[in-house]
C-alpha cells in the first residue's frame, strides 16, 4: 500500500513518520509532496493506492475523477471539516473517506482563548513597544474578562472545552447550538442566536461550515450585535462574510476581530509570501485595523494534536486496508453519511 500525502510540511512528516513506525509499521509507505492536491497536481498521485490531504486541498468531481481514474481508493483527510469534498461525487465513485473528527479540542479552544487575551490586552502591540524601547501603557487598556458575557456559537467538542475555559475565568456563558446536548447547561445558558448576539460582548465560533452556516456572520447579524464587541473565528473562514466585517469595524459597531482562519485562505495560508505582494484587497484592508488580530490557521497547531492526527489518519488507513467499519468513514457503504451537509455535525 502506498500513501501519497500532499500539502505536507516538515511536521507532517515527522509526526506521520514516527506514528507509522511506532504503531503501524508493516501498514504502507509514505510519499510527502509539498504541494497542494489540484486538478493540477493529481498526477503527482500516480502509482498511489490512497492520498492524504489537509484543510486547503481541492476535492471537488474533477480532482475526484482524476484520483480514481489514476487507482486511488482510498481518500485520508487529516483534519475534522470535509467541506472542501465532493462527497456527493466520491459515494457515485465508491471512494473510501474519512476524516479525524476530534483531535485535541483543548487546543483549539486555548487558542481562542488566547487571542481574545491578546486582543483585549493588547499584548502584541505592547511586546513591539517594549523591543523598541517603549514603557508608555497610553493606548494598551484592556477590558477584565471576568465577568462579561461570552457567546459561543456550537458546544461541540470546541466549544464546551471553550465553555469551560471561560466559566473558569467567571465569565457569563450564553449559546447557540440547534443540535446541542446537555452537557453545557453546567456552564451558562443555551439560547437562539439573535440573543447570543444582542447581549455577548465576545462572541466566539466553534461550528462546521455547512450550506447552513457559511456566512453565518453577515451585515444583518452584525447589526444586532452588541455594539463594541468583540468577534473571534477559530473554525472555518466561510462563516463569515468578510466584506460585511470590513463595514462593521469602520463604523466602530464591531469593537474587535480575532481570526484564524480566512474564507479565501486556501492560495495563502501555510506557505511564505513574506516576499510577495498579496493581492487579495480584502485580507490587507483587515490587517490595517488595530483592533484586527489575524493567524494563519494554527489553532490547532500542538505536539499532542499532530500526534493524534497522524494516529486517526493512519488508523482510518488501517480499518480501510483491512475492511473493517471504520467509524470515521463520511462515505459508508454506498451511501454519504447524513452528517455530510446539514445534520448535526459536531467538532
């Protein structure tokens, strides 16, 4: 069995490599490309069994065609969303895909956590200061975070770890989750979307990017936030409609911007363009605002993360191989899982 795994970076490898020999020794070999799958790259997938592939790959009907014209089966996602695959198109194929639906939401959840801290306090702006000689805390007041309303939109995986962050620094808890359990009534209140939204001064995104949700934050839904207050993104890009925040921050409605992720982050993020000019007008005018604090897409971004990626994507490898039920297939016997579109698909 041979893998072919594109998007790979240097810890990929590593932490692909050493899972492989650790626990899956005999299971398959291994060929990294740095590149991105495309329509363009998939011939880099010839003589492959199965493929691997990242977040800001494209799996759309032709890359699909191309892949299983070309002898793959099977189709390895090493992250939770699916909503950059046909999945439509790869049931009519017979492709074999799963996904790593959980992998250290800590991670995920301290990360947004930790760019709301970064924001509010300003802690970035006064590191440049201090480097440069600069003592003067004029302009660096924060707001106590113990206290204020947060809103998480989705009490998945994500967001209860979320949750439980911010209960932990007393903060009022509200959510928005039409799928949710029961398990984040101990921490504050579920409620529809337009309360979360008319009363939380941080409002924080943990949901999938679905036909529902893409744009789920858009000029009406800005509109009736509370006034000044802060927004965070540390799930998918297409949540939000960026033109509409561009809006909402210069007419001061929006008090701040955290984000991770970018809907047009694919030709952009996980690669060096330090030495470039970066022609996408929206993301430069974003990072020109001083209350805007923007990553690139590495929430998830810890050794305990990397290691369980590497052991789900290889054991969802394994259970293909050997023709056991894998419970993470979103393609299973013939029929795309409900979960694919709108059902209740949690992170």
């Amino acid at each position: 069995m041979k893998l072919a795994v594109f998007s790979a970076k240097s810890y990929d490898r590593t932490y692909l490599d050493e899972v492989l020999g650790q626990r899956f020794p005999q299971l398959c070999s291994i060929e990294y490309h740095a590149f991105a799958l495309s329509e363009e790259t998939v011939p880099l997938a010839q003589g492959s069994d199965a493929v691997c592939v990242f977040v800001n790959d494209t799996l759309d009907e032709r890359v699909l065609g191309a892949l299983h014209a070309g002898g793959i089966r099977a189709i390895l996602l090493r992250c939770a969303g699916f909503n950059h695959v046909d999945l439509t198109t790869a049931e009519t194929l017979g492709l074999f895909v799963a996904n790593v639906p959980a992998y250290s939401p800590e991670a995920v959840a301290e990360f947004a956590v930790a760019l709301i801290q970064t924001l509010n306090r300003k802690t970035h702006r006064a590191y440049n200061r201090v480097r440069e000689g600069n003592f003067n805390i004029e302009g660096l007041l924060g707001t106590t975070l113990h206290g204020q309303t947060v809103g998480i939109v989705g009490v998945g995986r994500i967001g209860l770890a979320a949750a439980r962050i911010f209960h932990g620094f007393g903060c009022r808890l509200l959510a928005y989750d039409p799928f949710a359990g029961p398990e984040f009534g101990q921490y504050g209140t579920l409620v529809d979307l337009d309360r979360l939204l008319q009363e939380s001064n941080i409002v924080s995104l943990h949901c999938p990017l679905t036909a529902d949700t893409r744009h789920l934050i858009n000029e009406a839904t800005l509109a009736r936030m509370k006034p000044g207050a802060m927004l965070v993104n540390t799930s998918r890009g297409g949540l939000i409609e960026s033109a509409s925040v561009i809006q909402a921050l210069k007419s001061r409605r929006l008090g701040g911007l955290a984000l991770d992720v970018y809907e047009a982050e694919g030709e952009l993020f996980y690669n060096d363009h330090s030495g470039e000019i970066i022609d996408d007008d929206i993301l430069m005018r974003l990072m020109t605002f001083p209350n805007v604090l923007i990553c690139g897409h590495q929430g998830f971004f810890t050794r305990e993360a990397l290691t369980e990626i590497a052991g789900v994507t290889l054991g969802n490898l394994s259970d293909f191989i050997s023709g056991r039920s894998c419970p993470n297939s979103l393609v299973t016997e013939g029929h795309v899982l409900v979960r694919r579109d709108t059902a209740p698909v949690r992170l």
